[in-house]
C-alpha cells in the first residue's frame, strides 16, 4: 500500500512538473519580445505587396516562421550564457536556469532545435521563392548568425555592441529578408522602411537593459547604457520612443494621410516615457514591447491602405 500510494502520489505531481516545464521553455523563449521579429516581417511583406500588387501567403508564414524560430533560438543562447556568466539571479527576469527548471543542456538542446527548424524554413522558403540561392543564404544566415553572436561566440552584447547587432537585424534585415522573398530580389527601399520600426525595437533592448544596469555591472560587462550613464540613457530612450512619430508625420504630411495611422500609439509612448522617466522600470521591456507591435501594426495598415505610387521608391 505505502510503495502503491508513493506511485499514485508522483503520477499526481509528474503533471504538474511537466506542465511547470513546458511554461519554463516558453519563458525561455522570452515570447514578449516576438513583436520585435514578427512586426519586420509584416512590413517588409506589405512593401512587397505594394511593389508587386500581390502577395504569396506562403511566403508570408515561412518567413514569420522562419525568423521566429531564428529569433526564439537567439534569446535561448542569450538565457545560456547569462546564466553562464552569472548575470542571470533570482530577481531576474527569465529565471528559467536559475531556478533550476530547466538544465543548461535542455535550453542548448532546444535551440539547437529551432536553429534547425529555421534552416529547414528557409529551405522551404528557397523552393518556393524567385529569390537567388546566394542572397536568401547572404540574409538568412547573417541574421542567424547576428543571433548567436548577440550573447555566444564574441559576444556583442557584453561589450556594449549589442545595441548595434538588435537594430541592424530587427529592423533592415528582417524587414529585407521578408521583403526580398516575397518580390525575388534584393532592393535598397525596404532598410529605409525599417528605421522607425528598428528604433521602437532598439527601445525595447535599451529599457532592459538600463533596468539591468546595476546587475550587469557587477556582472562586469558592459552595455550602452552602463557607458552614458542614467541621464543619457533617459535621453537616448526618449529619442528611440518619439522619432518615429516624426518620421511618420513628415511621410503622412509630404506623401499618404494613411501614414498617420501609427499617431494612433503616441500616448502609450508618453505614458513609457513618463515611467522611464520616475525610474520606474517594472516591466517596461515588456510594455514598450507591446508598443513596438501596436506601432507596426498601424505602420503595416498603413502602407497598406496607401494609394498606389504614393509611397516614395514603391
């Protein structure tokens, strides 16, 4: 009865544990900040259609699929090596090794996983796109390797260049990479596009990582917002925030009213600015994540619903 009623008692808790694990390689994942990968596709896609006048839903769902995958695979490389170098802690966001969840060679296992799935992806995307074998390989593997090398390898964001890596490849290349297999061919008019989106997105790594600044600090590495300090990255996050608006007012003013749409977003800019503002950074990663997809949704609508020819280079 006793080793009976041990048996009944695990096959109660393995549900729970199993379902504790799943949640932590979700969390793992760092879901909340897809919006950063998701939205360059919907863009560069939506220049597509206004180019070509037509759009390939295939296209559209492999590219997603493919970025996504590349994307979730970066942040498990960014969970490892925190934890590696002993930044990641109990007040952490992503706790998912430090709690001991998952082991290090689950979270290495998982993306090695995705990494794959993104190569078979963008194969697919190979077979059914116009796009030169050399270019989609130039793009797709830059962005995979812009991925890795963020926290793996060289290691860019411990030295302060991470800011560089997130805005070239959650803006321009993901933007060209979506654009580039939708119309088959390389085109300079899609890295323009993506500069409001790249810096709503560089918003998101500079709110986190001005919260982390004191833990990354006595972690000894070093970020842009350690370098200019408290003052600056105030300023800095500003700027990130508010210059987009400004670009959408002079295209919505010099060429197409639709580009007013993402006006639409501006008091939730205040609203983070006026929390960056009171040091207040309690989930203000996520909240300017939620901006950033709110932002290039009404971006996305809004080039969509543009007469033909108004854009500028479409």
């Amino acid at each position: 009865n006793g080793a009976g009623g041990a048996l009944a008692g695990a096959e109660r808790v393995s549900p729970g544990t199993w379902r504790q694990k799943c949640a932590a390689y979700v969390l793992a994942l760092r879901p909340w900040s897809f919006s950063a990968s998701l939205t360059p596709v919907a863009l560069g896609s939506a220049l597509a259609y206004r180019a070509e006048g037509a759009l390939d839903p295939r296209l559209l769902v492999g590219s997603a699929v493919t970025v996504l995958a590349v994307h979730g695979a970066g942040n498990l490389v960014n969970t490892y090596y925190d934890f590696s170098k002993g930044i990641d802690h109990k007040k952490s966001d992503d706790r998912t090794l430090v709690d001991q969840i998952l082991e290090p060679q689950d979270v290495v296992r998982f993306g090695v996983f995705l990494y794959t799935v993104g190569c078979i992806c963008a194969a697919g995307l190979y077979a059914v796109s116009t796009l030169k074998l050399e270019h989609l390989a130039l793009i797709y593997f830059g962005g995979l390797s812009s991925s890795f090398l963020y926290t793996g390898g060289i290691g860019f964001k411990y030295v302060a260049l991470g800011d560089v890596v997130i805005l070239i490849t959650f803006g321009p290349l993901a933007v060209m990479f979506a654009h580039a297999v939708q119309v088959g061919y390389l085109s300079v008019s899609p890295l323009l596009y993506a500069v409001p989106l790249a810096l709503s997105t560089e918003a998101i790594l500079h709110s986190n990582n001005t919260r982390d600044m004191e833990s990354d600090q006595q972690a000894g590495i070093v970020t842009l917002a350690i370098l200019i300090g408290p003052a600056f990255s105030y300023v800095l996050y500003t700027v990130l925030l508010f210059l987009p608006y400004l670009i959408f007012c002079v295209l919505a003013t010099r060429y197409t009213i639709s580009m007013a749409l993402p006006l639409l977003t501006i008091p939730m800019a205040f609203s983070l600015e006026r929390q960056f503002r009171s040091q207040s950074f309690n989930k203000i990663p996520q909240r300017t994540a939620k901006l950033n997809l709110l932002l290039g949704l009404f971006y996305v609508f809004g080039i969509t619903l543009a007469p033909a020819g108004a854009l500028p280079k479409l």
